[in-house]
C-alpha cells in the first residue's frame, strides 16, 4: 500500500506562490510546508509550462500566480490608503468630504 500523501490544488497553487513571494530559500519554504524539494520543484515546473492546476480544475500558470499575488499585495496597500485619508478627512475643516464614510 502507497504512503504517498495527496496535496490539494489550492495547497499547490498557494505554495508556488510562497516560493516567488518569499525571501526564503525554495528548500526553506519545502521544508516548512512539509513536502519534499523535489516535489515542490515539480509544482514550480509544472506552474512555468502551464500545467498546474488550481482550484476548480482551472490552470493556473507561474505567471499569473505571481501577478494575482501582486495584486493582492497592491490591492492590500490601496485599501489602506484609502483608510488613511478617510480617517484625515474626518479630522479636516472640509468634512463634507468625509459624509460618505460617517
């Protein structure tokens, strides 16, 4: 009988995407998520020719899961920033500005 242990789609899609946003080593982040480096370099090669797949059955490609994870990133610092300024433009003479978020 196989010991071999079965990782979900989305487990494999998010641990490309810690190997490109990490600063640690692509061992490291193996090693801390509990599988194997070869097993880990298999997922970054089959992410880079398009072949791995995500939740949903969906193909997601190196690429794109380094983009999305750009834009989460951007989209996170984006949405602080309008809290930044809705919180100053409680505090502002021109509070007119600030009514929507009152």
């Amino acid at each position: 009988m196989s010991t071999r242990k079965r990782y979900s789609d989305e487990f494999k899609v998010e641990a490309v995407k810690l190997t490109e946003t990490s600063s640690a080593t692509i061992a490291t982040v193996a090693k801390e998520l509990g599988v194997s480096l070869a097993t880990l370099n298999e997922w970054r090669a089959r992410a880079k020719r398009g072949k791995l797949r995500g939740p949903g059955g969906k193909v997601v490609s190196f690429k794109d899961a380094s983009e999305m994870q750009r834009l989460k990133r951007e989209n996170a610092r984006l949405q602080k920033e309008v809290e930044i300024l809705k919180l100053a433009a409680v505090g502002s003479p021109h509070r007119y500005f600030a009514k929507e978020s009152l």
